[in-house]
C-alpha cells in the first residue's frame, strides 16, 4: 500500500469517527431539568431562610453565637458586596488564612527582652501567685482525617489521626509562642526538645531571665528553667501537695487557653477534614485571631468561660469550654522520663519550701484536703 493511499484510509477513518460522535449528540437524551425541584425550593424552605430567619429576629444572640457572624455579615451579604457566588466562598479558605496569618501573625510573639519578661512574671504573680512565672506551656492533639498514603505516621495513642499544637501563654491567656504540624505519633517532651523555643533557651537567645520559669505537666522534661509536678509515688507530703496545688493552679491558664480555641472556633469541635498543610495554616490562623481579638475586645472571654477555684469547699468549676465535645483537642500521656539533673529538683524543692513558708496563699491549705 502507497504512502498516499494510507493517508487516504487514515482520513476516512477520522472522517467516519466524527460523523458517529456528532450523530450520538444528536440522539443524546433531552435533560429533564437544569434544577432539580427539591433544590430550587430551598430560598423558600431551607434552613437559612426559614429556621435561621426565625432566629434572627428572635434571638440575635443566639444566631450571632450560631454563626459566629450577625445578619448583617451573612454569606448573602458577602455575595452582594463582592461579586462572588455563595458556593464560590469556601474556596477562599485557604487565601483568607493566609491573608489573616501576615496580617496578624505578629500578635504571636516571644517575648526578646528582660523588661518583657519580666512584665510577664509580674502578671503571673498578681493574678496567679506564682513568682518568677514566664509562662505556661502545654501540648495537644489536633484530630485531622487521615492523610493520604501516612501509613501510621499520624497515628496517635488514642487511635487517632492527629498533629501537634504546641503552646506557651502569659498570663492572660495570650499566646506568646506556638508550633504547629509534628506529627501525632510524637510526645509533648520530643515535640518541645526539637522545638525552636528549646533552642533559643539553650542558646540564651530570648534574654530569658536567671531565675525564670516556664511551668509545665508531667509530659516534659524537669529543668531549672521548667517545673513540672512532684510524682505521687515518690515522697509526697503536704509541702508537695501544696507545690504541685500552686504550679497546677499557673498552669491551669495555657488549659483555659485552650478551652477558649476550641469554643471560639468550632472547626475544632470534630477532625478536621483538610489536607496536613491547610490544617497548619487553619490552627496557626485561629490561635493569631485568639490573640487579636484578646487584645482589642472586651467580652471575647467571659468569667464562665474559664476554670475556676472554688476557695471554701476546695473544688474546681468547669468552664463551659468542658463541654466541647471531646474531639477537639485530645491530652498526651505523660513522659516515663525521670532523668532530672540535681539542680532541677533543687529549684522545684527551693519553691516547694516558699509556698509554705515566706509564699504562701490563704485558700491553699483548703484545697490540699481534696488532693
């Protein structure tokens, strides 16, 4: 066969390959709607122009709560001021995180001066009564759903998929450092040792003052610059009860700072069904919006919100952030490791003899009789 005639019979062929697609359009069957029915009654029976309308009127509050936005910055309003059709908003996610994180990222910030520290220990010793305080730090798990091709990588002891939030606060429940993203597998002592705050104490780059500390459960390491609680099963008379009592009591507010992310924002009540990098980004942005919105609106905590002591009978009130379901941030187990250098334990028995001694609170002998 010629050079021609295969030209010939590839042209044909193409040619009757064309003519069949064009004829099965042309049969192609009529669609029966655009719409479906169901779907184009929801302006007038759907829950957000039925159920969510009623609210409104009759609870602005509650639909503020609800929505965490009034009527007026509904997503129709969105529509209207920007162009953008509804279903086209929550693509925007990831660009509004990023946007919020440059913007208000720098809320997030370790103190670098003596004189920043110390207006944090002078904090920490008026509202909290524990001297020398530069802040508390704690971890938690942020359940995610499982990665693509993770194996087990993200596989926490709770049979969860998870990533690590790790914190250090001040004392008005700001925080002042956050590392997002080591995987669920890994404990708080691993996570804060790889971490660059532990590098830059180590380094004495923070100008972190001589007789600082951060305080801390029994998750991470004793050190001289962290104290951590006295075990139970060693030695453990009134003057540690009373010690652990009183660190508890500065640690309990990087707890409450938690409580509040995950009542603020309810993403967290549930794993988040993001990618690992678009879930960094979210736990970033929120914990710098936590801090805007500490720093420049009175009523975004209320007392109710927040743990407290009850002084007379001993005993602990629940804030209503105990109520999130427990999704939303899981605790880690405590570290096995018990290699404290002598100093360390020097520092934590030096502060377990002033809380009983030259440092000591009235209520505090109340609340050992229910430890």
């Amino acid at each position: 066969m010629s050079s021609n005639e295969v030209v010939r019979l590839g042209i044909s062929l193409i040619c009757d390959h064309l003519i069949k697609e064009l004829t099965k359009k042309k049969h192609r069957k009529r669609r029966r709607w655009w719409m479906r029915p169901w779907i184009a009654r929801r302006n007038l029976l759907g829950a957000s122009n039925t159920l969510l309308r009623e609210l409104a009127v009759e609870d602005p509050d509650s639909y503020c709560n609800h929505l965490r936005m009034d009527e007026s910055d509904s997503f129709g309003s969105l529509e209207f001021l920007y162009r953008v059709p509804r279903n086209t908003i929550s693509y925007f996610f990831q660009e509004v995180c990023e946007a919020i994180w440059t913007a208000l990222g720098k809320v997030i910030k370790v103190p670098g001066s003596q004189h920043e520290w110390n207006n944090i220990m002078e904090d920490y010793y008026r509202l909290w009564n524990f001297p020398n305080c530069c802040g508390a730090m704690d971890g938690k798990l942020v359940n995610i759903r499982c990665p693509g091709r993770s194996g087990s990588e993200y596989f926490d002891y709770k049979k969860n998929f998870s990533i690590h939030l790790f914190a250090v606060v001040d004392a008005n429940y700001n925080f002042i450092y956050i590392d997002v993203g080591t995987n669920g597998r890994a404990n708080d002592a691993s996570v804060f040792n790889k971490s660059t705050l532990n590098e830059a104490l180590l380094s004495n780059l923070l100008n972190f003052p001589k007789e600082g500390v951060i305080v801390a459960d029994d998750a991470f390491p004793l050190r001289t610059d962290i104290l951590k609680p006295y075990n139970t099963r060693g030695e453990f008379g009134d003057k540690q009860k009373i010690f652990n009592y009183r660190l508890s009591r500065a640690r309990r507010v990087v707890e409450n700072s938690f409580g509040i992310l995950v009542s603020k924002f309810r993403i967290y009540e549930k794993a988040i069904p993001l990618s690992v990098q678009k879930v960094e980004q979210l736990v970033k942005t929120t914990c710098a919006l936590h801090n805007w919105l500490r720093k420049t609106t009175v009523d975004y905590v209320q007392q109710r919100s927040l743990e407290t002591e009850d002084w007379v009978t001993g005993s602990i009130v629940p804030g209503e952030w105990r109520e999130v379901p427990s999704l939303a941030l899981s605790d880690l187990p405590p570290t096995n490791a018990r290699n404290h250098s002598e100093n360390a334990r020097r520092v934590r028995d030096v502060y377990a003899e002033k809380f009983v001694t030259s440092c000591t609170v009235p209520w505090q002998w109340n609340m050992i009789r229910r430890i």
